[in-house]
C-alpha cells in the first residue's frame, strides 16, 4: 500500500511541476518549484509544498497556484489514469528556512 501512494505522490509532483511549467502563461510560475506531495491514505486530498526562487514573491505566487487549483486540477486529471483526483492544497515549503536556521545555531556553538 505504501508503495502505491508513493507512486502516486511521485507522478503528482512530476506532473504538477510540468503543468506549472510549460501550460500556466504567468512568469512568475517559471521559478515555482513543486519540492513534495503528501496524499491522504484515501487519495482525495493533497498538499503540495511549492517554493520559489525569488524570496519576496512567494506569498504572490502560493496565492496565484491556489486561485489556479482547479485548472491545474484538470489538467492533471488528463495526464493521469487514476480514479480520483486529489483535491489540491498549495503550501510553502519552509524546510531550507528550518535548516538554515539549524546550521546558522550550530556555527553559533562552535
């Protein structure tokens, strides 16, 4: 069972990546990177933990994916053979922040 979910996360990273890429006409998607997916074990739910190169439009472009969930939505559900389509659910990606912050309290001991 665990593998099939991991399938799953896999494929809807790659193709949510591709979609953001090549079909969402705004620039500003062109440095979102899709970095996780979570599924629920029911498969009707996911996050998507997206972030973005440039620091000062992150809120600007979680906003933007999340007004564009539905389209986004539908076109994965044509690229992907799978009974139900996940609900989607943007969030930023704050783990490079986290560790940062642990390796700049960690110079601080030394």
């Amino acid at each position: 069972m665990a593998n099939k979910k991991e399938r799953i996360q896999s494929l809807i990273q790659k193709n949510i990546s591709d979609i953001i890429l090549f079909e969402l006409k705004d620039p500003l998607m062109k440095l979102v990177t899709v970095n996780f997916v979570n599924v629920s074990n029911d498969h009707s739910h996911a996050t998507i933990y997206v972030s973005h190169l440039d620091k000062k439009k992150e809120n600007v472009a979680l906003e933007t994916l999340n007004r564009l969930k539905g389209i986004i939505r539908s076109s994965l559900a044509k690229k992907m053979d799978l009974y139900r389509i996940p609900d989607l659910n943007f969030v930023l990606d704050d783990t490079y922040d986290k560790g940062e912050h642990i390796e700049e309290l960690l110079r601080n001991i030394k």
